[in-house]
C-alpha cells in the first residue's frame, strides 16, 4: 500500500509498506481511494520493522532529475512512443531516433 504524506519539509511525500527505488513510478492511493502515479524520489526516512518508507516527490516538471524511458539518462524532456506504442519521456538523443529504435520495456 503506498499513500500520501506530509513530510518533515512541509511538502507532500510518498509512505509505502516497502522500499522504492528512486527515480521509479509507483501508484499512490489517495485518502478518497482513488490513485495517481507519482515518481518517487529521494528516500527521507525509513523503519524496515514496521514497514514504513517516506520518499520524495519527484516533480515531473524538474527535467534534469527525469530518467529517459528508454536509455536511462537523466534529462528526459520529450514526451515520446516507442516500438509498441507505449508513452513515455524520452533524452534528446532518444527523442531523435525513429520509435521503432526505442523500446520502454
Ligand atoms: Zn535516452
């Protein structure tokens, strides 16, 4: 189960039941139930013994901290399809190849 919460800076963060990778996407459920998909950032705190993880926010908007879908390098800016037609963000470098070149796994 992964929710919303209020960090110790005052913004929102991310509470999971287990550990998340930085820079991954997970589905945060709100208090109304319904999700949203948030990227998880830094890790702010954690109690593996009682299951409980706090992650930063990764705002889409800061670009340099936004993995490319397809190569992995930080500095996504291009939203783009791959080879099956899945959406995601791209480099500039990934962003120039053909979509069939690019594969989102
Ligand atoms: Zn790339």
């Amino acid at each position: 189960m992964v929710t919303y919460c209020k960090l110790k800076s005052g913004n929102w963060g991310i509470r999971s039941d287990s550990d998340l990778a930085d820079g991954t996407t997970t589905v945060v459920t709100k208090r109304d139930g319904t999700q949203k998909k948030e990227r998880v950032g830094k890790k702010v705190w954690s109690k593996p013994a009682d299951k409980v993880f706090l992650f930063e926010i990764k705002q889409a908007k800061t670009a340099r901290a936004t993995a490319c879908d397809n190569c992995g390098r930080f500095g996504a800016i291009h939203e783009c399809q791959d080879s099956s037609g899945l959406t995601g963000v791209c480099c500039s470098a990934c962003a120039r190849m053909g979509r069939f070149e690019r594969s989102f796994g």
